[in-house]
C-alpha cells in the first residue's frame, strides 16, 4: 500500500512554531506535507505587479523552506487556481486529510467549503482550526447569547473569558520529526508569478516589554515610534496572536486592546458578513455620496492642502504603511470634509497596506464614516489641523513627509475649507438619516 500523507495548508500563519493547524497535523502521527498556494482568484487582481505583500509572503515562505530543507523537508509551493491545485495534490500524493486554519473573509469561506466538498468527494478530511485570533465567531456573546455591537462592553466580556488556556503555546517543535522526506527544490520564483521582488523595511517580529508599557501614552503621536507596527506580521500570521497577547496582558492595558480590537471586527465580520459593501447600520447607506473624482485623486496623492492629511497619505504610497491616528484623520476627511463614500477609501487602503486585513479596514472605514458598529457619531469631523497641533505640534511627522508645508509658499491651498465642510458634512448627513428607522 501506498505511503498515506497528511498535508498543512499555509495561508495566513506563515510559521512553523505555535500553530494551530500545523500543530494537528503533526501530533497524528503521519508524515506531514507543508504546501502553500499562491492563489491566482487574488493574485490576478492585483494591479501592482511590485506589490509589497507578494514580496513579504515570498520571503517567508522562502524562510520557512529553508527551514524545512535542513529538517530533510521541503515546503511544496503551488501557483494556480485553488480548485486546479489541490486535482494536482491529490494526483501527486496518496493523502488521508488536509489540515490548515480558520480563514474569517467572505472569499476564504466560499473557497474553503469549495475544496472541502472536493475532499471529501474523494474520502479525505479537511480538518480547520482557530489560530489567528483569541476568540472568535461565538466564543464572546452577550449574556442573550447576540453578538456585542459595542466594543466597550465585548472587551469586559473577553479579558472576563481569558484564562491561560487561551494564550497556551502550541508546541509544533516536539513534532518535527513528522514532517514528510522531501526533496529540496527551490520554490517558485516571483518572475515566474509576473511579480517584482521589492525590498522594504520590514517591521523586527519582536517588540519589547517598554513599547508595549508606553504605547498607551505614545501611540497617538506619528512622529515617533510609538506603535509596534507588527499589523503585517498579524495579517500574514508569522507572528502568534497568543504570544503577542500574552505578552501585552498585565503589560499594557491599551495595547492589548487593540489586539481585541482584531477580535472584535472579525466577529463582526462573522456575524454580520452584510458589512463587506455595506454600512453595518443601513439607513447610513442613505448617504448621498459626492461624486468627485477631482477631490479623490487629491486625496489619494496627499494634495489637500492639510498637511497631516497629506503626510499619511504620502508615507501610505511611499511605505505601504500609515500610522494608526493618521488613519482616522484621513478616513475622516475624505468621508466628511469631501463626502466621499467610505468603500472608495476602503478599497485604496486595501490596494496599499501592506497590513490590510478586510475585517479591520473595514471595521475602521465604517467607523470613521459613522455608519459602522460603535462607530464616531456622524457629527464628530476631526480637524485635521487642531490634530496636527495636538500629534504632532513640532512638525516631524509633516516636516518627513510634506517638507514643502515648512515654507508656506509653496504648499498648496486647502481643497476644501474645514468650517464649510464640517457644516455641509453635518446637514448632508442629518438629511439623509432623517426619518430612517
């Protein structure tokens, strides 16, 4: 008889230590077969063909082949059509079940529950787990048995729920001697996929205890390093949410919120699936959206004439990545200063973060908009210049990234005056909700 495999599917937990799947997969027993795909559904609608993301990825996986190279392994890296790959797998190897995570996005589900029935049609189990986050779907409800649409009291909820438990390592290294004898042929390359590698600097995967004691007084300010800027790390999992929440719990109350804050929105996101193109709360998509590519495109290349507007979206282009305060300053401008529907901020955001998580973006865009759970009240606009004086009132942040507002002559007028938009933001916006339910 034909040597039976397991297979750990990587997708968004792209490491060997503490994970979840990999950890199950390994403890069985049978030789384990670690594949990636780089899935063509995604990849073929990306218009950036020097995408930061596939170069993040392609690094890790390398990393990881590396690794499994040295244990007399190998990481089976596959580039296609999910549905085409797993025909190839099977035709390849003799498998008894298919282990990986859970994945929350509406895309993943589909695709998921996809290969499951063809799995299964072959009489192989497909087997998913909890990993890349502490609690999920309807692990954190309300005493009713709903799900919380405020984070206030969800957050009680959860750190009430916590025990060790939850932040317990997976011990994968007791398990290595599983992983399947396979030849080491180098994966397949970025040219190959019609991308560019791209070098940037990558975020350190580890923070230390002092960031994490001072992040609640520092994270506001874009001017220094006061954030862990560890959101790609999440997002692509090479990091473990339990080790990062373990670390943050009785360190840093703020901190560990905003690791509740990922929880939150992926329960949302689970419960609630109507928010991917709609506002949580309906009658906000009463809004009359202005129309204006002009103002946009303004936005877009950091040309408002509000400097802290255009510093986050010029370090967003140049870096992939944008502080979390400046989020809100931009994502408020553009939806209340301009009135420009939320999905066209939140659709170039996901084009440009090299963090971009569905669940948060869009958690955050909803927010800022007003129309989402717990959002800002529709009548809360920043003023993007008492937030520079207040964040960044010595000019680092802005003298970066917008050195031209250091000599005033040459910085361009604001597109819009804050006093008028607010107003207009204000009445277009009590219009429309007028009367709804």
């Amino acid at each position: 008889m034909a040597q039976q495999y397991n297979i750990f599917w990587f997708r968004r937990d792209l490491r060997l230590n503490d994970n979840a799947g990999l950890f199950h997969a390994l403890k069985e027993g049978k030789p384990v077969i670690p594949v990636f795909i780089f899935d063509r559904n995604i990849l073929d609608d990306l218009q950036n063909k020097s995408d930061r993301r596939v170069s993040f990825i392609h690094n890790e996986l390398s990393q990881i082949h590396e690794e499994l190279c040295q244990m007399g392994s190998a990481l089976k890296v596959y580039y296609g059509k999910p549905e085409k790959i797993w025909k190839e797998i099977i035709s390849e190897f003799e498998i008894n079940a298919v282990f990986t995570n859970h994945d929350y996005e509406p895309y993943a589900l589909k695709r998921d529950n996809a290969i499951a029935e063809f799995l299964k049609s072959k009489s192989i189990a497909f087997h998913t787990y909890k990993d890349q986050v502490i609690f999920e779907k309807g692990e954190v409800l309300k005493g009713d048995g709903n799900p919380y649409t405020v984070f206030t009291p969800y957050s009680k909820r959860w750190k009430a729920a916590l025990e060790d438990s939850f932040l317990k390592p997976y011990p994968n290294k007791k398990h290595f001697g599983n992983f399947a004898s396979l030849e080491g042929e180098k994966i397949i390359s970025l040219e190959e996929m019609k991308f560019k590698q791209v070098d940037w600097p990558v975020p350190d995967k580890k923070i230390k205890n002092k960031l994490i004691e001072e992040y609640g007084e520092q994270r506001n300010f874009p001017g220094i390093r006061g954030t862990s800027q560890l959101g790609v790390h999440l997002r692509f999992g090479t990091i473990s949410v339990r080790a990062l929440a373990k670390q943050a719990h009785g360190l840093g109350e703020t901190f560990l919120n905003e690791l509740i804050w990922r929880d939150f929105y992926h329960m949302i996101l689970h419960h609630f699936p109507h928010v991917v193109g709609n506002a949580f709360r309906a009658k906000y998509d009463r809004i009359p959206w202005r129309t204006d590519e002009k103002a946009f495109e303004a936005w877009c290349k950091g040309e408002t004439g509000y400097p802290m507007v255009d510093a986050g979206m010029r370090e967003l282009n140049n870096t992939g990545y944008m502080h979390n305060r400046v989020r809100m300053v931009v994502a408020s401008f553009l939806t209340k200063h301009l009135l420009i529907d939320w999905r066209k901020g939140e659709a170039y955001f996901a084009e440009h973060l090299n963090d971009f998580d569905l669940a948060a973006n869009n958690g955050g865009w909803q927010w800022a908009s007003g129309s989402g759970c717990d959002a800002a009240p529709y009548f809360r606009v920043f003023n993007p210049e008492s937030q520079l004086k207040k964040f960044d009132k010595d000019l680092t942040y802005v003298g970066k990234w917008v050195p031209e507002f250091l000599n005033e002559v040459e910085y361009i007028k604001p597109i819009v005056e804050h006093k008028a938009a607010r107003l207009r933001a204000i009445a277009t916006y009590k219009e429309a909700l007028a009367g709804a339910v």
